[in-house]
C-alpha cells in the first residue's frame, strides 16, 4: 500500500512537470492574477490529470478482460511508454525557451485545451496501472491529482514572480521521474525485485 502511495506520488509529480510549465507561463502573463485564477488553473490541470489516467485503466482494463494473456506484457508496455514520454519530456526541457511558453491571458477555454494537452501522456498511465483494482487505480488518480494541484499552484505563483526561471528544468526532472518509475514496474512486473 505505501509503495502504491509513494509511486502515485511520483508519477503525480512526473506528469505534472508540462502542466507546470503552463501554470508558470500563465503567471508570467498575468501578473497580477487573483487567487481564485491560480486555484482554477491548478484545478483545471489537477482535474485532467485524474481523468486522464482513469480512462486509460478504463479502456486497458476492459480490453485486458477480453485478451487476459496481455497482462504478461504490461510491465513492458509500462516501460515502454514511461520511457518514451521522460525521453521526449527531457528532449523538450532542453529545447524549450522563455518565448516558447509566453502566451496570451488563460481563459477558461484555453485552460482546458492546455489540461488536455499536458494530460494525454497520463492517459498512458492508466495502461501502467491496469492490473489494479478500480479502487487503487482510483486511489492513485486521485494521488495524481492531488499532486498536480499542488505543483500547478506553485507554478502559477512562480510564474508570476520569476517568469519562466525553472520551466526547461522542471520538465526535465519530470522525464526522469517518469522514466525511473517505468524501470521499477518493469523491475517489479517481471520479477527482478
């Protein structure tokens, strides 16, 4: 139970490291932004990085009922999939400037678009995490969730005192993460500890 907590937490922050990236910009836009904004973005984010996962187990779950020789393979899916998101995550923090991420004021409408657009790579998680129960898998999105808040809170206030000073680094700590997390379940799937 505690490595299920302390893994959702990590891959909570892992994931949360693009939606970062996009509180810090919109503080850096907005300055002057209210505290009901910065809990709205950070919401926002929080809310799709719940969802996300939860459809992913959702649809790998249903497809793993129907095809339940696919379960040997989910430590290697898992691998896979972490690995390639931390590996473009790392990519894009080293490739990533401060005028890539000014944007205009975040209306609602841009706020979702940008929730779906830092949250597809958690849809994959919800492959990672398809031999839990719903309710861990629930548990665990809402660890996710949990910690994105958190994170986009924070980066929102820092963008909006720093600019986007820790935005590149950031993203790269979030691929590492997500990458380091991927070798542990792979470790973990096929009995290497």
């Amino acid at each position: 139970m505690i490595r299920m907590i302390l893994q959702a937490m990590l891959l909570g922050a892992g994931l949360a490291m693009d939606a970062f990236s996009v509180s810090m910009a919109n503080g850096m836009n907005e300055k002057n932004m209210a505290t009901s904004k910065v809990i709205k973005i950070a919401m926002v984010f929080a809310g799709f990085q719940f969802l996300m996962p939860m459809l992913g187990w959702l649809g790998v779950h249903t497809v793993l009922s129907i095809f339940t020789f696919l379960m040997d393979f989910i430590p290697w899916i898992a691998l896979i999939l972490l690995v390639y998101i931390g590996v473009g995550m790392i990519k894009d923090g080293f490739d990533q400037s401060e005028e890539d991420e000014a944007q205009e004021e975040a209306n609602t409408g841009k706020l979702i678009i940008q929730g779906i657009a830092t949250s597809i790579d958690a849809l994959s998680v919800g492959f990672t995490i398809a031999n839990y129960s719903f309710v861990s898998a629930f548990s665990t999105a809402i660890i996710i969730a949990i910690m994105t808040f958190g994170i986009c809170f924070v980066g929102v206030l820092l963008g909006k005192k720093f600019g986007m000073m820790f935005a590149n680094q950031a993203t790269i700590i979030g691929g590492a993460i997500l990458i380091l997390i991927g070798l542990e379940i792979f470790a973990s799937g096929v009995g290497l500890f």
